[in-house]
C-alpha cells in the first residue's frame, strides 16, 4: 500500500512538472506575461491580455484562474477584477467563483494526497495537534465554510490548513463551493467599481463595508471559540 502511494505520488509530481515544462516550452510568452501582470498588479494590463484572445476570452480567463488556484501560489485579485470589467459583475463572478472553486479543489486533492500521511505522523507526536485535528474533522465543514467566504484572504493557505486537516472532501468541496460564491462576488464588483468609482461609489462603498464586516465577524466568531 505504501509503495502505491509512493508510486502515485511520484507520478503527481511528475505530472505537474511535465505539464508546466509543456507550458513553458510550446507557450513562454504566454506563461512569462501571466506572471508579470500578475506580480506587478497590472490591472489594465490584465484586461488587455485577457481581451486579446477575443472569443475566446473567457475560456483563458477561466483557465488563468483555475491554474492559479490550483498552484495556490500566485495571487488572482487582479484577473478577477478584470473579470468584472471585461465580462460584466454577473457572469464575470460566476467565471471567476467556478474557476476559484475547481482551482482550490485540484489544490487540496493534491496536497491532501502528498502530504497527508507526513502531517498524521506529526500530529501523532502531539496531544494539542491531535485535538486541533479531530476539531478540525468534527467542525471542518462550518470553519472552512467562514474562511472561504471572507474576501482577500489567502487561498493557498486556506487550502494548505484543511488538507493537512482531517475535513472531508466532500464537506471542504461543499464549503468551497458555497464560501467562495459570496468572496468571489465581492472581489470581482470591487475590481469593476474601482475603474468606475464615479458611477458606482455607492455601491463601492457599501462593499467596503460589507467585506470589513465580514472580518469583523470572523475575528468575533473566533473569540466565541466556535472556530
């Protein structure tokens, strides 16, 4: 059974290798001008690329974004924004929630399957991890549920914590999926109202305050202990 998983995991890595060397190789423009709009945080630049591809658009941008989520490494604010502002604040929150969602999901499977079995050994050792992670299998769904629906908080980290946890898949995919729906939102009208601001300051100020709220409430649900 070890030497299967050991085999399989072998194969993940190799995987994920072969797949960024045939990106690199066939595609460098492509894979080169992602990263630096993205680390530059070239919301104009973003826009234009995306829009580059004419109709095929939103298939990129959809791509764009579940690759990201699913390296968990670069940050997507900027694509998402671009989204409200290339696709329009439904349908690019609905682009941008789906491609979130699958993203984070490949993320945690994978990270679940190659570091799972490293965490149990730890949490082993541990009487104060051993309770963090039977809380964490227990009361999993509600924590990943608030953590996914708070706007602008790491996703890469948030999909670390529960795959080394003891959630299950189905209630962090059910979380993901219905956490990332309202953060999504908010993130992509944000982006869209921030190139407008003359025409949607109402609006913007108003998710301004919702998404401080929505900290607000998760630093006072912590406290109550219920996290």
């Amino acid at each position: 059974m070890k030497d299967n998983k050991q085999t399989v995991r072998i194969g993940i890595v190799a995987g994920v290798a072969i797949i960024t060397a045939v990106l690199c190789f066939f595609q460098p423009h492509w894979v080169t001008g992602i990263i630096h709009l993205l680390f530059k945080g070239d919301l104009r630049g973003s826009i234009h690329f995306i829009r580059s591809y004419g109709p095929y658009a939103m298939a990129v941008s959809f791509f764009i974004v579940v690759l990201i989520n699913a390296t968990a490494v670069l940050p997507n604010i900027f694509i998402l924004a671009a989204n409200g502002i290339i696709f329009g604040v439904v349908r690019g929150t609905l682009i941008s929630w789906l491609a979130e969602s699958i993203g984070v999901i490949i993320s945690f499977l994978l990270l679940r399957y190659l570091l799972r079995d490293y965490a149990q050994r730890i949490i082993a050792h541990s009487t104060g991890l051993k309770k963090i992670d039977e809380y964490s299998g227990q009361k999993g769904f509600r924590v990943m549920l608030v953590a996914r629906s708070i706007p602008y908080v790491p996703s890469g980290l948030i999909t670390a914590l529960g795959a080394l946890s003891s959630i299950s898949i189905r209630d962090y995919a059910l979380a993901t999926l219905i956490g990332k729906l309202p953060s999504a939102w908010i993130e992509v009208t944000l982006g869209h109202d921030l190139l407008a601001y003359h025409q949607h300051s109402l609006r913007l100020a108003l998710l301004i305050i919702v998404s401080v709220l929505a900290y607000s409430f998760s630093l006072w649900y912590k406290k109550r202990g219920n996290l």
